[in-house]
C-alpha cells in the first residue's frame, strides 16, 4: 500500500554536503564533442559539478503496478573523470519505512557523460543541462529491521549487492547553484537476472514480478497515467563512440532522421497487464560517418517480446515552477542492438551491445551542437551500452571493447 511521503528523522547516518555550488561558468555552450570529423579523438568542455544531497522516493513496482512508495534521502560526490567521458561516483542513500525501519544503501556508480542540451522552464528560465547515464552496485550497509521483497530486491541474498542504472541531471542558469535529478533502477529479474546478465538467477530470489526505482528530488508521482511515452520523428543530436581499452573519445556524428513508433505493450516475464506497461518501440538507430551510414538495429530481448526499443514511464517530477525538472515525465529506457553494417572508426563495435538509458518528456529542448537549427524538442532521450570494467555488465560471456553514446530528440 502507497503510504504519505513524510521523511522521518530515523535516517541520520548522512554528513551535510553542499546541495549547490557556484554555476557562474556553467552556460559554456556546446561542449566540443563534435568536430566535423568522426575519427577525431575529442575530450568535452564541461564545468565542474558539485556533490549533491537531496531528499529521494524509493518505489517498487510489482506486475507493472505500483507497490510501496516510500521516503528517503540521497548523496552523491561529485564526478570524478577516470577518462574522455567516464566518471566515478560515490553514492549513498536510506530509505525509512516507518516506525523506526530503515534501511542504507552504498555503492559506486560509473557515469558516462551523455551529452548537453538547452532547456527552457515554464517560467522562461533559459537553463544548460548536462547529462551522464550511470550504473553500479549497492550494497546494504546497515538495516533496522529484516526487509520484505518490496523494500529490498530478494537477489542481494544470491548476490550480497544489487546493480542499479539511471541518469543523473545537472542543469544551471549561470545565476546561482544547479538543479540536479536523479533516477536509479534495479530492473525486472528477467532482465537484471537473465540470459543477458553476469549475475543469472531462477525462482523467486530472482524477483520476475518486481523492478525497483530510486528518484530525486522527492516531489515525484509515480504511475504510467502521469505522462505517455514519445512516439514520433526521431531527430538525432549525436553518435559518439569510445574505445575501453585505449581510453579515446571519437568525435560525435549524425544521426539520420527516422521515426519512432510503440508497436507492443506488456509486462517484462510476466504478460499482459498492469498500469505501467513497458512498450516496445520499433526505430533504427542509424549515425554517418566517413561518408559510410552505420546502423544499429535493435533485435528481440525474449521470445515474447518484438524488436526494438523497450520503455517503461515511471512517473513525472511535481517540482516548483522554474526548478528543473518542473512537471517533466521520467521515462526509463533499454535494448539489445547489434550493427547491422560495418563501422567507421571504431571495429570494435561489430558485435551485440545492452543499451540502457533515459528520456524527459516536457517543455522545450533544444541542441547545443555547433549547426543546430535552434529548433525544440518535447522529448530527449539518451541511450548508453553496460560497458565498463569495474562494474557489473549485461553480456554474452565476453565484454565489449568499444561503448556508444546516442543521443536523441522526438518531436
């Protein structure tokens, strides 16, 4: 049962951090990932970001319904660049289920800067966000109570930790501190703990009813009914390859326009129903480079599922007028995509790749990119591959040498 959000005083393991910092050299414009040659090695002209606390909601979500919705509170460090366009992150986070239960969570993320876009606020607050898509492990630090499987996924006891993937958001006006949002999601166990994943599991340990949400801010409603996926012409704002081993970051290329369009709903292993299907999306993800069109075509995940993109709407943000991300819809993103044709540059990507990310769907987005057009967008969506070798990845017994960042706009 969905309770009221009222954060309670038992959570008190966090140390005070800055929830904003200086953001005067923030709004720098496009961040020279792009330089018109797509075998250029290239390294983004971004800001320094602050550490972040905030309050947060935990949901869990049973048979794409909405089980328990609870209150807690958030940390995270600021990034620490390990390379071109990867980052580390130190995180924590506790969640209070009332009457004195709680429990604490701590782990790494993996980031990968994702790209910047322009944003404008209902309050005609012109904004820059900066966007990386994150992954990692968290293990339970410390529990008052021993949890059932909606306040704590059931694999930790297989696993002694839960991987989690999402985005976080940084975005800034040059006049004051950033707004920062964040979404984490331990995904359904068909997924999280099937054929795709270093961390394979059966029966109910593997929880095939559950996926699991952490968002903050808190001020978040939850449930499909508050927004409806994007559908549409596809607009792409980059295609950006870099290689692991070498530890280079290829210049940005363009995507061919395209059209995206929901062909499937269901509930991921179970069938369907509930209130917040995912959907299947049928597109192509296609980018130009050397004069040579690669194209990434998403195949079927399971053998009731069609091709393409799948997407759950988790909820939508209920934030103060002007304060990103407003009233945005939060919308979760993944795919098994292998090339259908060779690519430039960058061989190493000639194989199956797991794509996860996210999308927001409200107000105005608009590119940054050197030849952008000017015009907005209602929809942005950015989409990574589970590439990184300190963390747990989604594979085929072999990791990938190369990792993708798209970027994408929808009408």
């Amino acid at each position: 049962m969905i309770r009221n959000l009222t954060l309670a005083a038992s959570i008190g393991f966090y140390i005070a951090l800055s929830s904003g910092a200086s953001a005067q050299n923030c709004i720098v414009g496009d961040d020279s990932l792009f330089t018109g040659d797509c075998c250029d090695f290239v390294s983004p002209d971004i800001p320094d970001f602050p550490a972040w606390d905030s309050d947060a909601q935990w949901l869990s979500i049973r048979a794409c319904d909405p089980e328990i919705r609870e209150p807690g509170r958030l940390e995270i460090s600021a990034p620490n660049f390990i390379n071109c366009d990867t980052a580390r992150y130190q995180a924590r986070f506790g969640v209070d289920f009332g009457f004195g239960q709680t429990v604490e969570w701590e782990g790494r993320l993996i980031a990968k800067y994702a790209r910047t876009f322009g944003h404008l606020t209902t309050t005609n607050r012109s904004l820059q966000v900066w966007r990386f898509i994150v992954n990692g492990d968290f293990r339970i630090s410390q529990s008052t109570f021993i949890p059932n499987d909606a306040q704590v996924p059931p694999s930790i006891a297989l696993f002694d930790r839960v991987h989690f993937v999402g985005h976080i958001d940084y975005a800034c006006d040059g006049q004051g501190g950033y707004d920062v949002s964040l979404s984490l999601q331990h995904l359904p166990g068909c997924i999280a703990h099937g054929a795709l994943s270093d961390r394979p599991a059966m029966g109910p340990l593997s929880h095939p009813d559950r996926n699991y949400y952490l968002v903050a801010p808190q001020a978040f409603n939850v449930g499909a009914a508050q927004g409806t996926e994007p559908q549409g012409t596809l607009e792409g704002d980059d295609m950006r390859f870099s290689t692991t081993p070498f530890e280079r970051c290829y210049s940005e290329q363009e995507i061919r326009q395209t059209t995206i369009e929901s062909i499937f709903r269901g509930c991921p292993c179970l069938g369907p129903f509930g209130s917040m299907p995912w959907y299947t999306q049928e597109t192509r993800l296609a980018g130009i480079c050397a004069g040579q069109t690669t194209v990434f075509s998403p195949i079927a995940v399971g053998p009731t599922v069609p091709a393409g993109l799948n997407l759950q709407v988790v909820g939508q943000w209920a934030l103060p007028a002007g304060q990103y991300p407003e009233r945005q819809t939060l919308i979760h993103y993944q795919a098994v995509v292998e090339p259908s044709t060779p690519v430039a540059c960058n061989p190493a990507l000639e194989e199956r790749h797991f794509m996860y990310g996210v999308g927001t769907k409200g107000n105005k987005h608009w590119s940054l990119h050197p030849n952008t057009n000017n015009v907005s967008y209602n929809n942005a969506i950015d989409l990574v591959n589970a590439v990184n070798r300190n963390t747990q990845v989604f594979r085929w017994g072999r990791p990938s040498f190369a990792s993708i960042h798209v970027g994408l706009f929808v009408d």
